[in-house]
C-alpha cells in the first residue's frame, strides 16, 4: 500500500531471539521522546513507520513463538512504544490497525487442551474409584467440557476485541485523525482452518485435499473458529460504534475471493504456495516453493496462500487494493 502512494516504509524495530533473551537491530524505546512523529501522508511524499510485529497478540506478551524467542511486542504496547518516542500521532497521518488473529488461535487452541484436560482428569478420577467411565459418561464429560472451553474461548475473544478497541480509542485521544481498523477475515476458510482435524462419526468419503472441515458444521473445529472470528468482529464493531473510525470489512473480503477468485486473479485457493517443511511463516520466501503442489516462481502472482493462513504477496496486494478504493470512497485520497 505503501508503494502504491509513493510512500517508504520502515520498520521501527527489527531483531531476533536467543536463549539469551532478545537482540534488537534497531534502537529500542524511547529513543527521541518528543520528536516529530514519522510522517505517513496520503500522497508520494515521506515515509510510513510499521510498529506492527508478526506473532503478536493485542495485550497478552506470550505472542505465536513468544517462549522460544519471537518478538511478539503486544499491539498495547506497541502503540506505547510509539507514544513514549512520538508523544503524539499528526493530523496528516495514515493510521492502520489489524489484530486479534492470534488471539483467537490460542483461544481454540486452548479449547482443544482444555476438553482434554477434564476428559482425562474424569476418567482418572472414576478408574481410581473403581468405576471406569463407560464411552456414554465419557461423551457427556466431552460435551460439557467443550461448552465450558467455548464459553471460555468465546469471553476471551471478546475480551481482545476490547482491548483493541481501547487501542484505538487511545490513538484518537492522542491526536489520530485518520485511523482505519479492518475487520479480521475468517481463519476458517484458510488452508490451517479448512485442514483442521475432523470430530464427525467419520469424515467425507472423498474429501478434497487439504479441505476435510466443515464450517457450517456446528461439530467441526472450522465452525468455531469462524464463530470466534465473528464474536471478534461483532466485539470490535459494537465498542468502535459512533467512534471517529472507518472500518475495512476483512471477513467479507475474504470471503469474496474464496467465492470468485479469478475476479482476483487467482487460480489457487486452497494450498499453500510454500512447503510445508519451512518451520516458520518468517521461512517462507520465493524460495521455498511447494513443488509437489505444483508451486513454482511462474504461478506465485495466481496463488492466495503463502502458508497456513498468511495470504502471498498478490493476496496482500489485493489487501492494499481494497484499502486504497476504501479510502478514495472515504474522501482520504484521490
């Protein structure tokens, strides 16, 4: 997006991690307090600072591959980190807000744990009384357990939403004028949301690859995955209600180029372009093509999955195309 208003874009903080803890690249903290903020304008003139950092929750530090040394700065406190350099956002700039993704995969990743968790614990307990469960008691413990997790899942999603709300609502009080929040797309209809494991009595006789869940299957993870995305959403959209905001609708968007990806320009919408041996979004690269998939340099422009979840740069692309319409429809730009 940047590139398409003649804008740079850098990084305000670029490291790894170590055993030893984090080493940064770039300077950290406050290193000008009071300073002009940088400058992200709606034509080619200056340059846009990202403070966004991949893996991130919205306020939980324990970010995708925070215990093994990610960066994972919360949004919280990445707009923190902002203010204590900048003090302030400008008029003139161009503030963009994406987030809760990760939020809600650890929640539906905690359901799973937590399900199995009072199964096994039940079943435990009833084995050292002498009185094993029988699969009926251990059905009805499951069912239980799932609705207590969802709720669970569920207040916790909500409760993210929130918070980013609060965010943005601090970015309006500390000066931002332009601020557009996009809505998050539905993980369910992502390779990772699609291949998640299927919990019918038996799965579809001829499934397509990588496609088995279903998610209007109340039965199937997908379905609450793409619920948590909609309590996300529905969340957020209510607490920015009557805010001086502009919302980018994420979920419908996606869900556009499921349903006609050759008005896209896609002509692959359910495999990842990377292999699946790369270990890490961050490895996959022009580089690591899933060539048993039939992935190669000359049809990465026609694919929309990089990976699991994160779209390729022609995804992104038509991202930046939809912000960029959004904005000239919002009066932001010509």
């Amino acid at each position: 997006m940047a590139k398409s208003m003649g804008l740079g874009l850098t990084p305000n903080l670029i490291g790894y991690g170590t055993a030893q803890g984090p080493v940064y690249l770039t300077l950290q903290g406050p290193t000008s307090p009071g300073a002009t903020p940088p400058f992200c304008a709606f034509s080619g003139q200056g340059s846009c600072t990202n403070f966004a950092q991949g893996g991130s929750m919205v306020s939980n530090p324990n970010g995708i591959g925070h215990s093994t040394g990610a960066l994972t700065i919360p949004v919280t406190q990445q707009v923190q980190n902002y203010l204590t350099q900048f003090s302030t956002f400008t008029s003139g700039q161009l503030i963009t807000v994406l987030a809760g993704n990760n939020d809600i995969f650890t929640a539906l990743g905690n359901v799973s744990a937590q399900v199995t968790q009072a199964v096994t614990q039940a079943m435990t307990q009833a084995a050292q009384a002498g009185t094993p469960l029988t699969q009926a008691q251990i059905a009805a413990v499951q069912q239980q357990a799932t609705s207590q997790a969802v709720a669970v899942a569920q207040a916790t999603v909500g409760a993210a939403a929130d918070q980013l709300a609060g965010v943005v609502q601090n970015i309006i009080a500390k000066g931002g004028q332009y601020v557009l929040v996009y809505t998050l797309p539905d993980s369910s209809v992502t390779p990772f949301g699609r291949g998640l494991p299927y919990t019918g009595a038996s799965p579809p006789a001829a499934p397509p690859a990588g496609y088995v869940c279903n998610n209007q299957d109340p039965t199937q993870p997908c379905y609450l995955l793409s619920n948590l995305v909609q309590v996300f959403n529905q969340r957020l959209t209510n607490d920015l209600q009557g805010q001086p905001v502009k919302m980018l609708d994420g979920f419908a968007l996606l869900n556009q180029e499921m349903a006609n990806p050759s008005q896209f320009g896609f002509t692959n919408t359910t495999t990842p372009w990377c292999t699946p041996a790369t270990t890490s979004s961050l490895l996959c690269n022009v580089n690591t093509p899933f060539t048993a998939a039939g992935a190669t340099s000359a049809n990465l422009s026609t694919w929309l999955f990089a990976d699991s979840v994160h779209p390729t740069p022609a995804g992104y692309q038509v991202i930046a195309n939809a912000t960029l319409q959004a904005m000239k429809g919002f009066g932001w730009a010509q």
